[in-house]
C-alpha cells in the first residue's frame, strides 16, 4: 500500500473511508435507537457516541486542521473529546441523537469527499501521503471495533450475521507445533509506511536471539485442557498480580464461557455454543495468558519476537508489511475486516504464513505479547500526545496482529495496540514461545 500518484492516493482515500463507513453504518444501523443509546456496559460508550465521534474527529482533523474550516457545532466537541469524558460518563451527556449523529457524521463526509477531490497530499505532514486522511479511515476502523465488542456484550438475541471462516486446509492439523525463529537482528517498526501512527514509528534494528514460536494461536481445545488440568486454580502457574486479579474477581474460564454439564459453552454475538476446539481461544486477560504459557512450560513472545516471527525475511533480511510479503490482505491470506465474526480454525490460510512458517500472524485473533507498551527510541508524538504517548508505561501489555473484526488497514505488522493486563472482552487470544536451546559443544560437536 504505498500509491504514489496524486490519482491513486485520491482512490485509496476515497475507498477507505467509503470502507469504514460502510462498517460503521452495518453496525449502528442493525439495532433500534434504544439499543443505540443504551450503555451495554460500563467498559464501552453507547453506539451513538461512537458514531458522532467518529464523524467529530473527522471534521477536528480534516475539515478544520487539513482544510481551514470554522468548526460546524463547535459546541459539541467536548461532549465527544475522549479525554474529557470516561466511557462510564459518556451515557449521561446531552449527546446527540441518532437521527442528528447521522446526519452529522453524513454532512461532514460530504464536506470531506469534496476537499479529497481538490487535495494534492503534499506540502505539509498531516497531507503527504494523505497521513490524516489515513489516520481518520484508521480512526473509523478503529471505533468499528470498538462497536463490534459493544455488540459482544449486549445481551439479546443476534443482529448481526457473517458466513463463518473457510475450513482449515489439510495440513492443518499435522502442521509442526512450533516454528523456529533464527537469531540476529532484525529493523523492528517502520519509518516509510506512510500511514503509520506515531507510536510504530522509527524503524530501528533490534536483536532477538532464536526461539520457538507456536505455529498457530492457542486453541479452544488447548485452553480446555488447561482449566481441566486445575489451571485457574493453582497460584503455581501465575504472576503475583494475577493471581491476586484472578482470585479477586474469581477467574474460572475465558469471559463468555459457561458450564453446560460437563463441558463448555460460549456467547458470540448473541448465539450460544460450544466452543469449536480448533478455533484459537478468545477473550482471555493477560493474565490469563501469562498462566497458560507457564502451565505449558513456556511464555508469551516479546513483541520484539513477535514482530520478528510476523515480518523478518531471512532470505532478503528485509522487514515485510504482511507476513506473506507486500500485497494487500485478502480473503486467501487472512481473516481481517469483519469478514466473520469469530476466528478461523488454527492452521487456515497458509497463503497468509511468515516466513517462518507460523500462520495467522495478520488477523484471528489479537495475540497478547509479554512486553509493556513503551515507545521505541527516537519516538516524538505526531499528530497529538494522546494518540500513544500518554499511554508508555508499564500498566499496559501490548497486542499485537489484528484480529477478526480488524480492518485491513490497520492489518500491517507494525501496527501496535495495548490494554490493561486485566482485559477480556476486547478479541484478544495469544500463542507462546520458548527460547531457542543453546548450541551443544562438546566432544566431537
Ligand atoms: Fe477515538
């Protein structure tokens, strides 16, 4: 995805914000205006605050910044100003209503389709390479999935509806459990993607010794034999914190898991089921990772590792945009953009494999890494502060590789997101590692 010509960039703006609105009207057009203005949780805004803020930034960045617009409802703004306002607030402000949101967020676009008719995408930052109409397409995107973990949890029968992931492909179920992942270093980042948020930003070359990855995200089926081995209820297997977390809030399977008789049985999206076994694991905290990966005698991936496994090709010791190379993803390669609403079972999309030969590294399932959120050095703030750098530190984990419900232009390795290690209802899952054993020397060796 790097268009040069002025035309080209044109197009690709153009079809990525049509994309995310489109998303963004299937999920707040399938509910009535009281599902719309409800809180269906206290971790999430109502669906109607995410559409008038989607439409608020658009307007802050590209009618106002980019364009030089006076503000259409200036009053407005600190109602949908993310920081002024906690999720848990949000549902007692004077916020407008669904008819009014829409046609707010539809007027703004109008505005925003004539100025990308005119734009040239130069001659300052937030133009070139149509970085702030990028970011606001991401934006949109973004709160899409924020949408569709609000549709996760509201209760009530299902509204929305996808055709579930292909079948796995034959090999799938004699692929090798783990990859070996070569030492050396590798250019973690990226300082050309021109669409790139501020916190993937510079590209800089770290070195990661050798170790084994899971060729595949954990498994339902995995995760079982996990809580069926006591493995919520033995403090061995856990971090301080988490135990602590676990035993707090009385931890005893993934959220959206209950027992049904002997076994197992899931919410998603309003339909009850067992859990396919072969479907990565879904909904689990860090925490609960971090115990999984102790109980099977191993550990989350850094992100470093991670990035590595997802992007480094040793044949050209270049770092790719995709695990497969440069192409955009498609259906064949992974399971991004709301195609389905649920992973796809572990060991699809082989056209979609790193190097390596892990698989499902873009998509599935977000994978929690063992690594804090912390800016990469060189790292200044563009465009604002509170993108990423207010969030450095050591209270939140890093996810890294999209997940089902992940728009493909968020897909790229690079791309970083981060969350409390308490976490659940967000799409997340994870795969472990182990380091690599040191050479054997000796006689003869
Ligand atoms: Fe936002």
């Amino acid at each position: 995805m790097t268009p040069t010509s002025t035309e080209a960039l044109r197009d690709l703006v153009a079809s990525s914000l049509v994309a995310a609105r489109e998303r963004t009207q299937l999920l707040t057009g399938c509910v009535d205006d009281t599902d719309l203005t409800r809180q269906h949780s206290p971790l999430m805004s109502p669906l109607v605050w995410d559409l008038a803020h989607v439409a608020n930034q658009e307007e802050l960045w590209l009618l106002r910044s980019v364009g030089g617009r006076e503000p259409m409802h200036p009053e407005i703004d600190p109602l949908y100003d993310a920081f002024e306002h906690p999720r848990a607030e949000r549902p007692t402000l004077p916020l407008l209503p669904p008819a009014e949101a829409r046609a707010y967020a539809h007027e703004v676009r109008g505005r925003v389709l004539d100025l990308v008719e005119r734009a040239t995408f130069s001659g300052t930052r937030l133009l070139t390479g149509a970085f702030a109409f990028g970011m606001i397409a991401q934006h949109e995107q973004q709160h899409d999935e924020t949408m569709l973990i609000t549709h996760q949890l509201r209760k009530g029968a299902p509204v929305l509806s996808a055709p579930p992931p292909p079948p796995p492909p034959a090999d799938a179920l004699s692929l090798p459990r783990e990859v070996l992942v070569p030492g050396g270093p590798f250019t973690m980042g990226t300082s050309t993607h021109p669409w790139a948020l501020d916190n993937e930003r510079p590209a800089h070359t770290v070195a990661v010794p050798g170790f084994y990855l899971d060729t595949t995200p954990v498994t339902n089926a995995a995760y079982t034999e996990f809580i069926a081995d006591g493995g919520y209820d033995n403090p061995r297997w856990w971090s301080p914190a988490g135990w602590d977390h676990r035993q707090r809030v009385g931890l005893v399977a993934p959220l959206f898991w209950r027992r049904d008789g002997g076994g197992w049985v899931r919410t998603r999206f309003g339909l009850t089921e067992q859990p396919p076994p072969a479907e990565p694991v879904l909904h689990v905290s860090w925490y609960e990772a971090q115990a999984y990966a102790a109980w099977a005698g191993r550990r989350l991936p850094t992100e470093a590792e991670w990035e590595k496994a997802a992007r480094h090709d040793p044949a050209t010791g270049r770092s790719r945009s995709f695990p497969w190379g440069e192409e955009d993803p498609g259906p064949d390669r992974a399971n991004l953009g709301q195609r389905h609403l649920q992973p796809a079972p572990a060991g699809s999309y082989p056209l979609g494999a790193a190097p390596s030969g892990a698989r499902q590294l873009a998509g599935d399932v977000w994978e929690w890494t063992s690594s804090d959120f912390l800016p990469y050095p060189g790292f200044t703030a563009w465009p604002y502060r509170e993108y990423s750098e207010v969030f450095f530190g050591s209270e939140y984990k890093v996810l890294r590789g999209g997940a089902f419900g992940v728009a493909p232009v968020v897909g790229r390795t690079t791309f970083r997101n981060w969350d409390y290690p308490i976490r659940r209802q967000i799409f997340a899952g994870f795969r472990t590692a182990r380091d690599a054993e040191p050479a054997v020397s000796g006689p003869g060796a």
